[in-house]
C-alpha cells in the first residue's frame, strides 16, 4: 500500500486522515495533551477510524480461521499505518509553521532594528 491510499480513503467525501489530524489538533488545544500523551492520542485515534474505516469497506472472510487473522491483521496495520501518518504529519505541519513565522517575525524584528535610531 501506498501512502497516497490514505489520502484517497474517504468517508462521504472526506479523507479520513484529516479528521484524525484535526483530532490530534483538538486533544492538543481542548485536552491540554502534549508530546507523547498527544502522540498516543494519534495513534490510537488512527487505529480506531482507520480499523473503522477498513471494517466498513471490506467485509471479513467467512470460514478459514487463517484468512480471518490475516483480515484483522490488515485492519489494525491499516488504522495503525493511519495513526503514525496523521501523527507524522501533525508533527511536520506544526514544525514547519514554527519556522516559517520564527523567520518572518526574524526578518520583521530585524527591519525595525535597522530603522530604530541608536541612543
């Protein structure tokens, strides 16, 4: 599977990937969760609507007890696989928009420098 699969599995319409990182987002400023409480979070979120998800598109085989594990096993990789995608992401989103505004208001507060007569 590719990573690219998450972004297509959807539930009336909507990827399901965003609600987790929206998810992930609401524990951190409604919950107060942070590092690896908030990551925990992630993760078993991803795990509950990605298994979720995969339940309701796939139906478990009947018979075999074998094919029955490898079912299960494919539904708590696919929701686990979502967990640590929705988790990476957040993490990366939230990284990159600490730098982006440390270097604008770096450049912002380095122009008034410039301009603020010494004295």
């Amino acid at each position: 599977m590719n990573i690219q699969a998450y972004f297509s599995a959807a539930a009336a319409g909507i990827p399901i990937v965003f609600p987790v990182i929206g998810l992930v987002w609401w524990y951190g400023k409604a919950l107060k969760l942070k590092g690896s409480k908030q990551y925990a979070s992630s993760l078993a979120t991803g795990t509950v609507i990605g298994g979720l998800y995969m339940v309701t598109t796939t139906r478990p085989p009947a018979g075999d007890w074998w094919q029955v594990l490898g079912y299960w096993f494919g539904v708590g990789m696919y929701g686990l696989g979502l967990g640590l995608l929705a988790s990476g992401l957040y993490d990366t989103g939230k990284d990159l928009f600490t730098r982006v505004v440390s270097q604008a208001l770096g450049g912002i507060i380095a122009g008034l420098n410039k301009n603020t007569p010494a004295g």
